[in-house]
C-alpha cells in the first residue's frame, strides 16, 4: 500500500488498537478491579491504597522511562511487543479466581498482578506519545483523535454493558471471571491491531546516536514553558484520582453494586460524547475555551447524591465529559506551544507531575470514604481542574497567541 492508503488504514486500526485496550482497563486496575475487591470484603481504605500502589508504580516507571520516547525514533515496535507481554501476563489474574484467599492475601495478589500490569501501560504511555502524529498525516490529526475516541467510547460502553449485566446476574456463578476472560480477549486484539499499524509521517523522527541525557532533561524542566505549567499539571492529579476512584466513592455514597458496575459504561458514554463535540466545537470556537466548558461541566461532580443511583450515574457521566474535554483540549494546547525536539520528555514529566498529586488523591479516596463527608473530595475535585484549565487557557493566550 501507498502512504495515504497506509495512513487511511491506520486510522481504523489505531482506533480499534486504542478502543479495545481502553475498554480492557476497568479489569485491569480500575473501576471494576475496585468493585471485585469490594466484592470479596477488602475495605474501602484498603482500595484506596491499592489504588494509591498502582499509582506510584506508574509515577516510578515513568520517572525510569522519561527519555525512551525521545531515545527511539520509532517506538511503534516496542509499544507492540509491550503489548503482548502484557496480554500474556494478565493470565496471571485468573488463578485467583480458583483460590480461596482472604481479603489481604487477595490485596496483595491483586497489587502485584496490577502492578506489572500498569508497569506496562506506563511504557506505552511513554512510547506512544509521538505515535498519533507518526501514523498519520497531521491534516489527519484531528480525524484520528475524533475517531478513535468516538471508538474507544462505543467499544467501552458495549464492554462496560456486558460486564455490568454479568455482575447483576451472577453469571456463571463468578462473574468477575468471565470479565477477566473478556479483557484478554481485548488485550490480545490490541496486540494484533498495534501488530498491523504503519509508520507514514517520518517528520518526528529523531536522529539516531543523539542522546537524551540527564543535562538535556533538567535543561527541559527549567525551561519557563515548563516552569509555568507545574501548578496546573500538578493540580490535575486531583481530579483524575477523583474521577478515577468513583466506583469507591459510589458505594460509599449507598450505590449498590450491580448500579456501582456501570460506571465504566457512563464514562465510556461520556467518553463519545466529549470526542464528538470535541471534533465539531473547535470549528466554533477555540480549543481552549471548549476545554474551559468542559472544566464547568466537571462541576457536576460536586452534586453526586447519595442513596440514589440513577442520578449518581447521570452525574457521574456529565462530569467525566467535561473531564475528557479538557483532556483533548491540552494536548492540543501543548502540541502548539511546546517544542516537538522536547516533547517526548516534556509530556512524559507533565504526567509525572500529575501523577504524584493523584497518588495522593486515590489514596484520600480510599480513607475518606469511611469516615467523612464526600464533598471534601468532590468540592476540591472540581475545582482543580477549573483552575487547571484557566491556568491553560491564560498561557496559551500569552505564549502562543501573543508571538
């Protein structure tokens, strides 16, 4: 095939690639790992610091492989065979499935087992940062992030049904198992569609024999572009640990958990629909300022009721819309601001940032949610990444709109 018929295919196959491996998370160290842990009687404090283990495990492996994105030309090959690794290693989830242990002994089966799992999604976060502009040309960018985020919500939402109704309905008598058997299916098509995917646009490449070493790194982080954004980078950690502890903060709420179980499907929901205005509203207005909408819309977060699961759920998904808006609208902001010789180290140390303060946050979540009133990490969820997302708005406004 020709460069463009190259580039046409990989619009579908990063959008099925990203579809399934989204969809495959929840099982893997999300919101339905969370519920299975609860499910088997480990306690919401305990969850918290799972959550809180997962997190620093992905800080530490970013922190390790900060400068693999910019050392490989074309990671697209390891991000692949990374992927394989880690279908064939969640197999290790399954045995515990057979064994009768008690909620510790689970506890820390479940954070090792996670724990290589998230190793791993660390470093095709790491590698992949530069993929979306190598597998298409960039008048295609904005197709691929509409596309496979439109597919990465569809294929959620019918993954997060599926696993909701063999949660309500005790399917098989083990529910949790046939989710597991689901996800590796998911990960195994990942595998394969990353297998199939095609390099056309060699313009990020990065000379081979150029190293990135630890004077190239600290010149990055003194660098005022990255100064600036330390406090909004930070400041988002609060709201993804939040957002991404709901299945915890649901059942402490009086959700029950077959309703708790269809959380992934809200999101998921809120996921296509956030990809959709994000493709037609820029046409409208500027990025920026939809990602300052979607900041408000998070907002809704603050009004989760307790003891009323319908309305939790509507909420829940109305507000991780307005997460994913500002989600899509940073990036975008960064790609027109930020140098892309550095980018790969840059992004790779934004997220680090974020990642501390989520650590922090998911682990809050866990304590809290036995003892305190929710609104003291749903006010302070809401309001980080408003602040987050102004901050965003103002330096862009200064360092890319006023050259």
């Amino acid at each position: 095939m020709g460069k463009k018929a190259d580039s046409t295919w990989n619009l579908f196959a990063y959008s099925c690639k990203e579809a399934a491996y989204n969809a495959a998370l929840p099982m893997i160290n999300g919101a339905l790992i969370q519920l299975f842990l609860s499910n088997r009687g480990v306690a919401a404090s305990q969850i918290g610091l799972f959550n809180s283990v997962i997190y620093i495990i992905t800080l530490g492996t970013m922190l390790v492989l900060s400068t693999m994105g910019e050392k490989k030309a074309n990671p697209l090959a390891q991000s692949t065979k990374m992927l394989l690794v880690q279908a064939l290693l969640y197999l290790l989830y399954l045995p515990v499935m057979a064994m009768k242990l008690d909620s510790g002994s689970l506890l820390l089966f479940m954070m090792a087992a996670a724990g290589i799992q998230t190793a791993l999604y660390s470093g095709k976060v790491v590698l992949e940062y530069k993929l979306q502009y190598q597998i298409v040309f960039p008048k295609q960018y904005g197709s691929l992030v509409s596309t496979s985020g439109i597919a990465i919500g569809l294929v959620g939402i019918a993954v997060s049904f599926l696993c909701s109704a063999m949660i309500e309905a005790n399917a098989a008598g083990n529910p949790y198992l046939v989710c597991m058997l689901v996800t590796f299916g998911l990960l195994a098509l990942t595998f394969w569609f990353s297998k199939k995917l095609r390099i056309v646009n060699h313009a990020l490449d990065i000379p081979s024999g150029e190293p990135v070493t630890l004077k190239k790194i600290s010149g990055i982080l003194h660098e005022p572009v990255f100064k600036k954004f330390i406090i909004p980078n930070t400041l988002r950690g609060i709201t993804i640990g939040v957002t991404n502890s709901i299945a915890i903060i649901a059942l402490a709420m009086g959700v029950d958990e077959a309703s708790a179980s269809m959380l992934p499907a809200m999101y998921s929901i809120g996921f296509v629909a956030a990809s959709m205005l994000y493709y037609f509203l820029p046409k409208l207005i500027s990025g920026p300022v939809v990602g300052l909408c979607g900041s408000c819309l998070l907002c809704a977060i603050v009004f989760l009721p307790e003891n009323n699961a319908n309305l939790f759920l509507f909420l829940a998904f109305i507000a991780y819309m307005g997460r994913v808006l500002v989600d899509h609208a940073i990036p975008d902001i960064l790609f027109q601001i930020i140098n892309p010789e550095i980018a790969g180290v840059y992004n790779a140390w934004r997220n680090i940032l974020g990642n501390v303060s989520t650590t922090v946050a998911v682990y809050l979540v866990g304590v809290l949610a036995e003892k305190a009133n929710m609104l003291f990490l749903l006010i302070p969820c809401a309001a980080a990444y408003m602040i987050s997302m102004t901050w965003y708005y103002i330096l862009y406004k200064k360092l890319y709109e006023g050259r």
